[in-house]
C-alpha cells in the first residue's frame, strides 16, 4: 500500500527540557505553505515482556506509576540502555526486575509508542520456560511485586480492565497473533 503523503522538513530545533528519562524538543517544520511548531519526545527504546513459567503461569508485576498516581499490573520491562541488543535488554529486565531466566525467547514485535510526540519504539519479546534463578535488582526507583497468573487469569485482568497500558496490550496482541 502507498501513500502520497509526505515528510515535512525541520527547520529548526531547540531543546526545551531534559531530564534523566527523556529530552522535550521543539520543531519548527513545513510542507509547502503550512509550518508549525512540534513538540517531541525524544525517548530511549523500551522493552516488554511477556514471560512464562514452565508450568505455564503469566509473570506479573506490580509497581507504582507516577503518571496515573496509581499502583497498576504489568508485564516485565524497562528502558533499553545506549547501544543495547533488544534481546539483551529483555534478558536484562526479566532477571533484574523478577528474579526469573528464560532458555526461550522470541521477538514478537515492535510499536512506536506515540508518533505523534514520541520518537522511541517498544520492543515486544515472549520468554517462556521461565525458571526463577535469585532475587530482584531492582534501580534505586523503582519498588516492584511479582505475581504469577494462570494464563486465562492474566487474561481475565485485560477484559476487567485491571490491565490498561497500551503498550502491554499491543505485545499481547502481537503474542495472541504469534499462536495463531
């Protein structure tokens, strides 16, 4: 499929705020006659996983979220350090984040996160055989609880709405797609 739309041009850019998690930038682009100013988000990559136990159970984690003052379910996942292989990276936060090592994995995808503001991607992965190996080593911010739900219980959560970001229900569709 193609499309006759086309890439506005950058004329300028300047940095209005950065911070430990991202940088926001200022865009000033044009096409043809029409120009504006645009904010971006300028984010590392993240990464999410969807790990399974070798009995079959959904690893879960619980952690607050300061952007909905509120305590929400999850999956494993994190920021993606400077130059790190996606795969490592979601090794890295499995273990880190729950303690767990998986002896399968598969890449299931990757989502922009928001191309209208944000310039990063998710990487989305599905670790099964999950075998707990020690403890959490966790970042000095962050204060996680894992849990382990039977798959139709994990599934169960998205249909009540206990599970809501979006980006952890895009790796589910892409797994949902993945066995189909």
């Amino acid at each position: 499929m193609s499309s006759s739309i086309r890439k506005w041009k950058t004329s300028e850019s300047a940095e209005l705020l950065r911070t430990r998690v991202f940088k926001v930038t200022e865009h000033e682009a044009s096409l043809d006659e029409k120009s504006g100013k645009f904010v971006v988000l300028n984010m590392p990559d993240w990464i999410n996983i969807i790990a399974e136990t070798e009995e079959g159970e959904v690893i879960v984690i619980y952690q607050y979220r300061h952007g909905l003052d509120s305590i929400t379910l999850e999956i494993p996942g994190g920021v993606m350090d400077k130059g790190e292989d996606p795969l490592e990276s979601a090794k890295r936060e499995l273990l880190e984040e729950t303690g767990y090592e998986s002896t399968e994995w598969k890449k299931l995808g990757v989502t922009a996160v928001n191309p209208a503001i944000a310039n990063n991607h998710t990487h989305l992965f599905y670790a099964g055989k999950c075998k707990i190996v020690g403890e959490q080593d966790l970042d000095e911010h962050e204060d996680i609880e894992v849990k382990l739900l039977a798959r139709e219980e994990f599934f169960d959560k998205i249909r009540n709405g206990e599970i809501t970001h979006s980006l952890i229900l895009a790796a589910v569709c892409y797994w949902k797609l993945a066995d189909s």
